[in-house]
C-alpha cells in the first residue's frame, strides 16, 4: 500500500498548490513518481495513472517482494557490476556517473 498512497500524497500536493496557483514548468520523478509526474504533465488521466501504481504495486508485493534485499554503494556501474557473484544482480543505477 505504500506505493499508491506516496503517489496520492504526490499528486494531492500537486493539486493544492496548483489550487494556488503554484504550477510547473515540468516535473520528474522516480518509481511511482514518475506515474505522479506523468499525470501532473497530463500525460496520464488521473484514473489510467492509478490504476498503473496499484498494477505496479500488485506486482511489486506478488513477484518481488520478501526475494532479497538491496543495498546503495558509492561506486560506478562497472566497478560493482564487475565484482558481483553468480545470483546477484544491479537493480537500479542512481547517480551522476
């Protein structure tokens, strides 16, 4: 439930300050809020945009969820990739290099 309810407060902040008169010239995000982002953008209607977080969500808790763990590590891509073991595997690259 944490990735719908983080995309509800997202897309509820949007609203409020869009109430008053606060609106982007753009928007990002990670995960699900990249889906926030999209609907902020119009991209996404409101419905198909939640309707993604709660799929994500199901598959997330259904597949992954309770399969391992992750871990950050201050090191480049090849450097960890290179130096992993049978079995484990890069999830995701976040950062400037």
């Amino acid at each position: 439930v944490v990735q719908p309810v983080s995309f509800a407060v997202m897309v509820g902040l949007a609203r409020v300050w869009g109430s008053l008169g606060v609106v982007p010239d753009a928007v990002v995000g990670h995960s699900q809020g990249e889906i926030a982002a999209a609907h902020v953008a119009g991209i996404l209607s409101l419905e198909d945009a939640a309707a993604v977080v709660a799929l994500r969500s199901q598959a997330i808790a259904r597949g992954l969820a309770g399969r391992g763990g992750m871990v950050s590590v201050g090191l480049p891509f090849g450097r960890v990739a290179d130096g992993l073991p049978a079995g484990v595997e890069v999830a995701a690259v976040n950062g400037p290099s």
